[in-house]
C-alpha cells in the first residue's frame, strides 16, 4: 500500500507514507492517497490521535515528487483557475485535520515533508533526522505553508535563513530552535511517538480539542480575542459532564471515564 493506515490500541491511527525507494515523495497518486488518510481519521470519532511517520531507513518525506507534481502544479497555474490554497497531502491548508496530529520524524524531513511536519502539532525525530525548504532553489517558494509556519514555531529569523538559503539543519539544531520537541534514537522513535499519542488519547477529549483550537488561535487573534476566545471555550468545557467527570475521578482518586459530552 503507498499509504498505510494503522489503527493502534482503539483511539491512535498510525499513517505510514511507504513510497522509500522515492524518499517517500509524493507523486499525484500518493498526495491524494494520503489526504484519503487523513479525511477517514477526521471522520471516525473513536480516533483521537494520529501519527505521521515515513518508511524505509533514509526519509520521513521529501515533499513533492519534482518530475510529476510539479509540472502538475504548473499546469494548474496556466489555466488562470483560482487556486486556492494548498492542500499538500490533505493536511497543510487551513486546519485540515481537527485533532491532534504527531509527525514522527526519520531521516530527511524536506520540501513539502517538511511542510507536513510543520502542520503536525508535535514533531519528534531521531538524531538522524535533516530538515530543509529548498525550493528558491528550484524557482519556487515553499507553497504548503511553510512561509506561513516556521517562522511561528522557529521564529522569524531562523525561517528566514532557512527558506533564504534552502539550507538544511541538524536534528540537534532542529531541537534547539523548537522545531522538534523530542530527539530518541532511531528504535525508540515508534514507542515514543505512540507514548506520546497515548498521554493525549487518555485527556478529555473535549478539552483537548478546545485546548488545540485556542492554542492555534493564539496566532492568528490579538491578545484580547484570543483572551476572550478562550474564556468562551472553557465556559463551555465547564458546562460539559466530561468536566464534572473529572472533577469526581479526582476526588475518588480513580482514571476518569470520559464521554465526550
């Protein structure tokens, strides 16, 4: 399969891109196989958490596959029709996929793979792990978002020189400047990213979606609507039983059983 989808214990689905011998690229059929992936993740309420990762020993992803996608996209740009944004793989326009999401890093993360790991909410790598936007160098920008996201997670200047250049960084660089949050070695990197996947899975499920949609707010709202946006949001979670829930399993001292009302 290009894209495999793995459901692990009841509330994580795993997403493999297995596409090594192209570094895991996307070509046409695998960019809308992968947003296939995504959209039966947003669909299916018993899933929580989703992992993104790549296969093979060399690459989480390399982005667009250069000899398809991108006379495909050029294709797109004559015929003068509105394009929107884009929607690299299903998950970089505007919030795509409404719960959390792990990119759990291998190898090289550039291009568009690196704009995937950019519209995940947590990334992790191994220490092998490089990550780049190359595409001035091929007379292009980084077009799934990555103008628009590294310089929120990296800061400015650190995007600038990387998207500047197109020069690569180092895990350790990588971790450093916040664009991971987690190195583990290579063996590790599966069990981290479903530990990882597991801790969000047992929160409220409610109060993690409002949590996940203030937080992204945060950058997009002045202080004051985003101030205001949150007091709406936890007004709400008040009201909810999942609250009432947890404020008794606290008290009893026992695993609160949320309902997601």
């Amino acid at each position: 399969m290009p894209i495999e989808f793995e459901i692990i214990n009841t509330h994580i689905a795993r997403i493999v891109i297995n596409r090594p011998e192209r570094l895991n690229a996307l070509d046409i059929e695998h960019d809308r196989a992968l947003a296939a992936a995504w959209a039966r993740f947003n669909a299916d309420p018993d899933l929580k958490v989703a992992i993104l990762t790549g296969s093979g020993e060399r690459a989480f992803c390399t982005g667009a596959d250069i000899l398809e996608y991108i006379p495909h996209r050029r294709k797109i740009a004559r015929s003068r029709v509105e394009q929107g944004t884009i929607s690299f793989g299903g998950l970089t326009a505007y919030r795509d996929v409404v719960k959390p999401t792990i990119a759990a890093i291998d190898g090289f993360c550039v291009a568009g793979g690196l704009e995937l790991a950019l519209a995940c909410d947590i990334r992790i790598a191994t220490p092998n792990a490089r990550f780049g936007l190359p595409e001035v160098r091929w007379g292009i920008i980084p077009g799934g978002g990555g103008t628009q996201r590294l310089g929120k997670i990296v800061g400015l200047g650190v995007a600038m020189r990387m998207i500047l250049t197109g020069d690569e960084i180092s895990a350790d660089a990588a971790m450093s400047c916040g664009l991971v949050t987690d190195l583990v070695g290579k063996s590790e990197l599966e069990n981290a990213s479903i530990a990882i996947a597991e801790r969000i899975a047992k929160n409220g499920p409610l109060a993690v979606a409002a949590a996940r949609k203030a937080l992204l707010s945060s950058f997009e709202l002045s202080m004051e609507q985003g101030l205001a946006e949150e007091a709406e949001l936890q007004r709400h979670l008040l009201l909810t039983n999942d609250a009432a829930e947890g404020v008794a399993a606290f008290s009893e001292k026992r695993h609160p059983k949320y309902q997601s009302s």
